[in-house]
C-alpha cells in the first residue's frame, strides 16, 4: 500500500499502526544473536543497527520539528502536504530504496544490541513521532519551517515534510531489517 503524502491525524495513525505491526513481526523470537548478524562478514548493518539507526534519527530529527511546532500559531485546516523539495526527498528514500547515502555520524547505529532496549526505544520513537505529528496537525505545517539537522540548520522543509520524511525513514529501514532476516545464511534461533 503505498501511504497518503498529507499531514493529517488518520494518515499519521494509520502509517504508524502498519508501522507496529512491521516491527512487532521483525522482533519477534529474536536471540541476542540474531538482532546483532550482520551479513557479508559484518558489511552490512544488523537488525538492531537498522533499528537503532532508525530510533536515533527519529531522536535528533524531532528535536528541531519539536521546536517548530512550539512556537507555531494553531491552524486547522485540511492537512499540510510536503513542499515540492520534500517529496521528491520522501519518494527517494521511500522503499523501495532510489538513493543510499551512509548515515551521518551523528546517527550511527551502536554495534552490539540488547534485544529488550532496540525494542523499547524503537517503540518510544514511534511514539514520540506520533505525538509529534498530532501536535504538527494543528498547526500550519504546510507553511512552517525547521531547522533541519542534517542540513546543517537550514530551513529547507516544511514541517509536514519533516513527519512524513521520518515515516519514509523507518519503513526504508524496516524494510532493510526484513530483507536481513530473510536471508538464507540468517543464523536460526537454536545457533
């Protein structure tokens, strides 16, 4: 299903609810082990890095669309939609994956993962980010800037973008950590 490019309440709902789902199917039964394989002779990044990678850029992203968003005036009105930079920024990085780039430093996943914590602070993100949106609705998201971290504080997206970007972010990285565990050589759970 390919998801709604509008920032409005349900959309957010609806993305992080197939979201939950995805990851709750990924993590489940995982041995410490198994989160931490990392393919072709350690080339590749684990299940625990794809996630914790993901929960780290949800952390640092939100910061400056949280800031945003608190000094913003209300709005209601029909849903924001991404500026035309910012969507051709999420059909990029939306699976299936267009454009790799390495992560910045800033956001590098750690390198051994307990199971429990990827799990836990992958969930917080999630939430987090839904909070974030709600809050972003009520606002004139279409219109509003932030600073975006990865840009070095430029103000290139609106704040409709900065949700929708973080959403395309961890279904890119889901998707990552689902075609790991689907590999052959992935290690069961008796190894």
């Amino acid at each position: 299903m390919t998801p709604s490019y509008v920032l409005i309440e349900e959309n957010v709902a609806n993305q992080i609810a197939e979201i939950r789902v995805r990851l709750d199917r990924l993590c489940a039964g995982l041995s410490p082990a198994q989160l931490n394989w990392q393919g072709d002779a350690g080339r590749q990044w684990s299940v625990g890095q794809c996630l914790d990678h993901v929960t780290r850029t949800t952390n640092l992203y939100g910061g400056p669309l949280e800031t945003a968003i608190a000094v913003a005036p209300p709005a209601a009105g029909s849903g924001a939609r991404p500026n035309w930079l910012g969507r051709a920024f999420i059909w990029a990085i939306e699976p299936p994956v267009r454009l790799k780039v390495p992560a910045p430093e800033s956001v590098q996943p750690g390198s051994t993962l307990d199971p429990a914590i990827v799990r836990t602070e992958a969930e917080g993100a999630l939430v987090s980010l839904q909070a974030l949106a709600i809050r972003a609705v009520g606002v004139d998201a279409g219109r509003l800037r932030f600073a975006n971290p990865f840009a070095r504080g430029i103000r290139v997206f609106n704040v409709a973008t900065g949700v929708l970007v973080m959403l395309a972010h961890t279904r890119r990285h889901l998707e990552q950590a689902e075609r790991i565990r689907a590999r052959p050589d992935f290690p069961s759970a008796c190894s």
